[in-house]
C-alpha cells in the first residue's frame, strides 16, 4: 500500500513538472514574440522611415519639418512658427499643418499597431526667461510652457482624427514637455 501511495505522488509530481515546463515554454514563447531583437526593431524602423518618406517627402520642405531614419518626425525649421514667445497657444500656421499631417500620419503607422508601444508628441521651448529669474526659476519656466504647448498639441491633434483613430491613437499617444 505504501508503495502505491508513492507511485501516485510521483505521478502527480510529474504532471506537475509537465504543466510547469508547459507553463515555461508558452510564456517564453509569448515573450520571444512580444520583445524583438534591437535588428529587428532597427528593421522596423527603417519600414516606418520609409513609408513615412513616402506619404510625406514633398510636404517636408513647405512645413519645416524632417524624418529621421528612426521615424522620429521634427517640426522645427526657422520659417515655422509654432508658438509666439512664452505662449502655449498653437500659431494658425501650425494648425495647418496639424490637420493636413497627423490624420496621414496615423494611417501609416496604424499599420504597424503590434511594432509600437508608445507614441510621443515633445515641446521644446528657447531658454530665454527674465534676466533676474534664478536658474531655477528658468529651468521650471522653461519645462512647464514645454509641458503646455506639448499637450496643447496632442490635444489639437485628437481633434483632427476620426473616432476610429482616436480609439487607437489613444492608446498610444502621450505628450512630454522637456526643459533646456
């Protein structure tokens, strides 16, 4: 009787053992298709580029903006103003643009919905501030109007999509204000 008592304790140990390297095998398996290599993203990347060059290499040099090989997408020519001094409002000129790039820009890379995580709209601001204002005070200045004209622009630029999009872009969309 002792030796049957052992026999099923071992024979549930094992299946145990199975559902564990079970277990292993599909999580690293899920892992292995979720996180790719830094070949693979450079790849993708590289996709994004393209397509992104393809939708919008004539309009670049009218908007003062560039695409980088890393898909990254600048506003930030001389002849562009998006903002007048200290102000977080949007300039109509930029408004313009906003409408005609950012549906476009989400329909291609809505493409790549399982390659992105997180999309980021930045605001950059001159450090020019009071000539009595401490560092500090500049630093902090600086980083909140980067905070408000970057989310002023996420914001302008939800309003441009379609409810379909907005579903989608929501998901990945975020804004960040950084200070010089």
């Amino acid at each position: 009787m002792n030796n049957d008592q052992n026999t099923e304790w071992i024979s549930f140990s094992d299946l145990m053992t199975i559902l564990a390297i079970i277990f292993v095998l599909l999580v690293s398996m899920y892992s292995s298709q979720k996180y790719k290599s830094a070949e693979e993203v450079k790849v993708i990347y590289h996709k994004i580029y393209l397509e992104l060059m393809d939708e919008f290499e004539d309009d670049l040099p009218r908007w003062s903006a560039q695409i980088d090989t890393d898909a990254t997408v600048s506003f930030n020519g001389y002849n562009l103003v998006q903002f007048k001094q200290g102000s977080s409002e949007i300039e109509g000129k930029f408004k313009t643009i906003i409408d005609d790039f950012f549906p476009r820009y989400v329909s291609v890379i809505k493409k790549y919905d399982s390659d992105i995580r997180r999309l980021r709209i930045e605001g950059h601001t001159s450090s020019e501030w009071g000539r009595y204002d401490s560092e500090d005070d500049k630093y902090l200045n600086n980083l909140n109007l980067s905070q408000k004209r970057a989310f002023n622009v996420l914001r302008y630029c939800l309003n441009t999509l379609w409810s379909s999009q907005k579903k989608w872009i929501k998901k990945k969309l975020g804004s960040e204000g950084l200070s010089s």
